[in-house]
C-alpha cells in the first residue's frame, strides 16, 4: 500500500493498543493453558470452576478495598445484558442517566421500558462530558464512568443521599482508574478492557443500599426475566457460580489480571500506570499542530482511551492503514462519530513505553504521508 518503512528501532515491543477489546497478556495465555485440563471443559457447579469464579471475587474485592457490606456480583452476559438487568431489577419509577457517548447512550435508551417513567437524560455532545445532578423523582442515578467511544471520562461521587442508587457503567474504566466505591451503589463492567479477558460476563461491585434494592423488586409482581434477574445474579455469586455456563476460559483470564493486578500493587499502582501512558500522549499531542484532543475539556480527558483529532491535511486512515502494515493495531477512530482521528487503548496491559513508541511511529508516519 505504502513505500514507507518506520525503522525497527521505532516500532513498540507489542502494537496492539485496541480500545476493546484490549491487549492480553501472554502470562494470562500460560496460566490459562496450566488450568486446561482442570477447568476447561467441567461444570461451572465443580469446585475447580468455582475456585475459579471465588478467586476472582476475592480478588477483586482487594483491588478496591470494598467498604462494609458491599459485594462482588458475576454473571452471564456483557454490559448490554447488565443495562437489561438495571431497568428490571434497580430502578423502580424513574432514572437520571449521562449520555455523552454511544454507551450512556444504550442506557438511556433501555431506561425507556415501558414500565417505567421516561428517564430525566442529561446530554452532552460527542468530545465532552454530561453530569447528573439531583432531582426529583429519581431515584437511580446513571452514568458513563470513562466513554470508550470518545475518550471522554467524569469524576465519580454520589449524586444524592436520599435513597436513590448511583449506578456507574465502569466497562473502560475498572482496573485502569481509581474510584471511591463508597461514591457509587453499583459499579458494573465487562472484563474485556483493563482486565484483559473476553466479553460473555458482567461484573458489579454492589452496596448494601442496592442489594436491599434488588431483594424489594425481586419481591414485588414486577415480571423479571430469570436471565436478567439481579437477584439470581446475587444468589448465584454468593455460591461463586453463575445461573448458566459461563466462558471459563474469560474467567481464567480475568482471574489471571486481576492477581497480577493486586501483585503489582493494586489499583494504585493500576490508576499510576495509565496516568502515565495518557499523560505521554496527551503531552505528545500538544508538541503537533497537526494532532488536537478530540475532548476539548482537560478535566474531562480519558486516562484509558485517548482520542486524537488530525488535521485536515493529514489522512488517519492512511497513518492506519501504514502503521498495521508494521503490527501495530487498531487505533482507528469509533466507526459512528465519523471522524478523521486516532483512538488508543492505554490500559493496564499497555506498557507505557510502548506508548511512546506508538507516538514516535505515528509522527513519523504523518510527516511522510
């Protein structure tokens, strides 16, 4: 496609910097190919699997010190199955969401059943970031922690002390941010980003406020699928299982990270580390004229998923297109917003000098386009 060559010494060890799902780590591989024979291929009801499945919820208990009371739910399906979940079994009149991206977006949307009061949607365009605020009426608070799909990321703080829940989506941003969870009464993701694993689970760290939540819903006449009922999902964890067979190999690789994780230091260390890659590139950004921050805000730019607009003159789909040609991958843009720009993955996985090399390969590119 191209005659340009970026010299050897340019290139990152590993050039994959995809926004989801995101770079594996080979030891995740190893381990899993260690458990293949003991859990690959048996009951998720055996005591191996269950290991397997308590493992992870211990371990992700320590990665964010889980204040009293509060428990780690694990069950089938991703966060589009979790949004279902939410509107049958969390809120109970009306909900507040954030949609300043394609996911809050997808909530909003599911918080339109019918048995339920039209959200109160808080909106901001594509680039910025929209935040909840106190009203009446509601009484689950909704939002976007980090926005995979524009690299936009909001500050998490409870929103009221009323009663009503604060429901956080953390899909892009568990594992790679910190964050208060005594801020939030629910904090939900699938796996496949910071924590490296395959889509097929969500996960949720709960309060006490939600279960109780949960357990009054379950008990009313509302008609809650089995598969999307939360209080199965809180039953089926308790006894560190799933109500149907789950992907056992993203559970290896998920328990892989997450001890990886806690071994380096926790979430701490975690949050430290895609500081430092974001920071690299951000600041990289500013040194180009021809490169802009697609999120104009600072305050509100994505330490996971950096998004950089280009300038007119210069082609990403070319500075792709050059850049797979060398191995490294998948940091086009979001496909709906249409954009001339550049999106990358810095997730826990992504080593931060690998970055650097991503940025040097990039402007080396552009000048030659």
């Amino acid at each position: 496609m191209t005659d340009i060559r970026i010299p050897a010494d340019l290139l990152p060890l590993d050039g994959r910097f995809g926004s989801g799902p995101s770079r594996v780590r080979l030891q995740q591989f190893d381990d899993l190919t260690d458990r293949a024979v003991t859990v690959i291929g048996t009951s998720h009801r055996q005591p191996a699997v269950k290991r397997l499945v308590g493992a992870i919820r211990e371990g992700i208990a320590d990665l964010y010190r889980l204040p009293e009371g509060y428990e780690v739910l694990l069950a089938n399906g991703g966060a589009s199955a979790f949004w279902d979940a939410a509107v049958f079994g969390l809120v109970e009149r009306r909900a507040q969401t954030a949609v300043f991206g394609e996911f809050g977006g997808k909530f909003a949307k599911a918080a339109r059943a019918p048995w339920l009061e039209a959200p109160d949607v808080r909106e901001a365009e594509a680039g910025s970031a929209a935040l909840l605020e106190p009203a009446e009426g509601v009484d689950v608070y909704a939002t976007p922690h980090n926005e995979t799909s524009t690299g936009a990321m909001v500050p998490i703080r409870r929103v009221a002390d009323d009663g009503a829940l604060t429901v956080v989506d953390a899909t892009s941003a568990a594992g790679g941010v910190s964050a208060d969870i005594a801020e939030t009464d629910v904090y939900y993701f699938s796996p496949q980003k910071n924590f490296g694993s395959d889509g097929g689970l969500w996960l949720a760290i709960v309060s006490p406020r939600a279960l109780e939540r949960i357990g009054r819903i379950a008990a009313s006449d509302r008609y809650i699928p089995e598969f999307l009922s939360l209080a199965n999902a809180v039953d089926n964890s308790r006894k560190d299982q799933t109500l149907n067979t789950p992907a056992v190999a993203s559970l290896s690789l998920l328990e892989s990270q997450v001890r990886w994780m806690n071994e380096q230091g926790g979430l701490d260390w975690v949050d430290a580390r895609t500081a430092e890659s974001s920071r690299g590139l951000y600041e990289w950004i500013d040194r180009h004229d021809w490169a802009a921050p697609f999120v104009r805000e600072p305050e509100y730019r994505s330490q996971v998923v950096v998004t950089i607009d280009l300038d007119d003159a210069i082609d990403g789909g070319r500075i792709t297109a050059v850049l797979r040609e060398h191995g490294i991958v998948d940091i086009e843009p979001y496909r709906k917003l249409g954009r001339n720009q550049l999106r990358v993955g810095t997730f826990a996985s992504v080593d931060p000098a690998d970055v650097a090399s991503l940025a040097d390969c990039i402007a080396y590119v552009a000048e030659r386009l």
